[in-house]
C-alpha cells in the first residue's frame, strides 16, 4: 500500500487531540519501547537479555516499558514457578505484526544515522 493512500485514512492527516492512537503511538515509538519491540522481534528474551540489548536501559524503565506493552497487548510475559525466579518475554501476535512495521524502520536509521547525525554536527 502506498504511504499516500494510508495518511489519507486520517482524518484531516493528522491524529485528533483525544484519539486512543496517540496513546498507542506514545507507547510504541518511545526510545524504549521501539527497542524492545525489534528485540522481541529475534524471539523470546529473559529479563537480562532485554537489558543487554536495549544497552543503557534502567532496571526501572524496562519495567515500565514492559508493563506498558503487555498491558497494550503486544508483549506476553510469563513467569515460570521456579527458583530462582525465571520470567520469559515474548511478542503476541498483534506485537509481530507491528515489530514486522518497526524494523524496516529501525534498520533504515541505522543505516543513515551516520550520514544524518554527521550533517547536525
């Protein structure tokens, strides 16, 4: 689909002040929820493995970020009753359709960020 075809399903082009989408969109595009979503996309990860990936994450934004997505229903989370504790994170399916969107992106500015971020300095 063209990306012309899809901003015309906005109404006006742009998102209302009170659509839930905005919320939704707050959620998946902060800096830590967008690196979350790609490294779930690779599959299920432990706790320190998310930690690990999204390299200079807090302890407490990851929690946050994490209790975000899987109250938006894009992450499941699932604690295995042994000890030490284990707990497994993982895309739902709604998640891997939009992990499917997120990662062209996030592979396209990792492929400019040099050329874009070297033209600000």
């Amino acid at each position: 689909m063209e990306v012309s075809n899809q901003v015309t399903r906005l109404p006006d082009g742009v998102f209302p002040a009170g659509c839930p989408s905005r919320v939704v969109l707050d959620h998946v595009t902060s800096k830590w929820g967008v690196l979350v979503l790609v490294a779930l996309s690779e599959g299920t990860h432990r706790w320190g493995e998310l930690r690990r990936r999204a390299e200079g994450v807090s302890e407490k934004m990851l929690a946050q970020t994490l209790k975000t997505l899987e109250r938006d229903g894009l992450v499941h989370r699932e604690a295995h009753p042994v000890i030490p504790p284990h707990v497994d994170y993982r895309l739902t399916e709604m998640g891997q359709g939009l992990a499917a969107l997120l990662v062209p992106l996030v592979a396209w500015v990792f492929d400019h960020a040099d050329a874009i971020v070297g033209e600000n300095t």
